[in-house]
C-alpha cells in the first residue's frame, strides 16, 4: 500500500494504525503513542463546516500535513485522510534528536517533550509554514511498526462537541501520553495496513 492509500482510508483505522509509526522532521522525532480521529460529520471536526482558508488541506488529497493554531498559543499538527478527515497527532514517545527537541522545548526530561500536541509541534519544529505538506517528501520520514502495539481508546480532550465519541487512541501502558487513559479502557487490536 502506497502512503497515499494508506491515509486514503476511513480515519479511525488510520488513526488506530498510526501508533507505533516512527514519524520524523528532518530526522527529529520518535514513536507515534497518541492519536485523535476528526470526520466531516463530526462537530468537533475543522472540517465540519466546510472549507475555509485555514482548513483548506483538510479538502486537498490525503496523505498532507493540516498545521492549525490552537488558541492562538500552540500549533497542531494532523495528517489529512479519506474526505476531509484528519488524524490529530497528539503525543509521540522521543526516539531521535533529543538534543535538539530539549533545546526547542527548554527541559530535558524526555516524557515532557512531546507529551501534547502543542509540545509535540514546538519540540518538532512544526509551524503553519508545513500545512498542506506532503507526508511522503523531506523534511518528513513516516514508517509504520513492524508489529502492531496494544492500544486503547477513550474520548477525546479538550473539546466541547461530541465529546462521547471514543476518538482518542493511544498505545496501552505508554509513558510519553499526553494523558492516561481510564483505567477501565480495555487494549483493542488495530487494522494493520502497509506501507510498501
């Protein structure tokens, strides 16, 4: 499956299969652990009511960067899917370039570095200039896990619609989430789709 196809699917599996990917920014960066889905028909989604200068990448082909501000403060990266939808990278586990990560965010411990999808962006080097980016161009390297991870769900954070929807995806036991899940979500086994 080519990285167009992969994102060219339904954004929950996406998200799902997502976790455990390496994702680097000219070599800086780690372990996806932490997702969010965002569906047209979802309230809580950029995209619901439809194109807007800012959300424009959401409309454009899968498999591009959506960089967004989130109040005005933090940027936020998502990897744009099938039909306006997204994936909300929300926390990654720093594998390479902690150096340069720890210069970014201003602290060494490795658990804060991109514990958040603001941090995550700042510890990157993400800003609005990547939206509409493809993912499979430099400066970014994607590469699916080899064995899929335990995951778990719950709902997502920090919105005020559709907050019953179990969106919000992570990698089971994980110490680099941006929050712990509860105790009482149970480890789900992902969709695997391939990157060849």
């Amino acid at each position: 499956m080519s990285l167009a196809g992969f994102f060219d699917r339904e954004v929950t599996i996406v998200a799902r299969d997502l976790l455990g990917a390496t994702f680097l920014v000219d070599g800086v960066g780690g372990v996806i652990v932490e997702t969010e889905a965002y569906h047209p028909t979802d309230p809580a989604s950029h995209s619901f009511a439809g194109p807007t200068p800012r959300n424009r990448s959401m409309f454009g082909p899968p498999a591009r960067v959506y960089v967004y501000r989130s109040y005005g403060i933090h940027w936020c990266m998502n990897f744009v899917c099938a039909g306006a939808s997204a994936v909300l990278i929300r926390a990654l586990e720093p594998t390479q370039g902690l150096a340069t990560m720890a210069a970014r965010r201003g602290l060494d411990d490795p658990r804060q570095l991109a514990s958040g999808p603001g941090k995550l962006c700042a510890a990157l080097g993400v800003t609005r200039a990547f939206d509409g980016q493809w993912l499979e161009r430099p400066p970014f390297t994607l590469t699916l896990a080899e064995t899929p991870p335990p995951i778990v769900s719950g709902p997502r954070i920090g919105i005020s619609k559709a907050v019953d929807k179990p969106w919000r995806f992570g990698i089971a036991g994980s110490a680099y989430l941006s929050r712990k899940f509860p105790r009482a979500a149970a480890p789900e086994v992902p969709s695997r789709g391939r990157l060849r």
